[in-house]
C-alpha cells in the first residue's frame, strides 16, 4: 500500500502521538481546555484531525495506524529529515 501523496492538517500531530503508543487525542486526557475559546477552536481542530485521519485511511476505527498511515509517517519523515 502507497503513501498518500498529502495529509490532512493535523495529522502529523496524530499519527505522531498513535504511533508512540499515546492517544490520538494525548494532551486532552482529563483537560478543560476546550472551555476558553481558543480550546473550543483547538480541540475542535484535533477532531476534525482525527475524522480526516480515520477518512483518509490514516486510522483504523479503533483509532490504530493502518499500513496507510504507517507509510505516510515514513514519507513524512523522509522529506522533512
């Protein structure tokens, strides 16, 4: 399976954190960030992240790396070192 040739925005973000082995939604466990403003608009960025990762093949339903995803973290990394 190839590597999408683009990524949505913000799913380096989340590919990154799955794939240490963290959630995709790591840094909002347990936050009330989302209650000012500037965390709505943040955590509504992560979402609508998550949601193009999962549509794009990125993520699996369960939220884990598809071979896609995997592949689109080593295609990053290799064009940005």
């Amino acid at each position: 399976m190839s590597a999408p040739s683009f990524m949505p925005i913000g799913a380096d973000v989340v590919l990154f954190n799955v794939r240490a082995g963290r959630s995709a939604w790591a840094g909002w466990e347990g936050s009330h960030g989302a209650l000012t403003a500037e965390g709505h608009d943040a955590y509504a960025a992560r979402a609508a992240a998550i949601r193009a990762c999962r549509e794009a093949g990125l993520l699996d339903n369960e939220g884990l790396l598809t071979a896609t995803g995997t592949a689109a973290l080593r295609e990053l990394e290799a064009a940005h070192g």
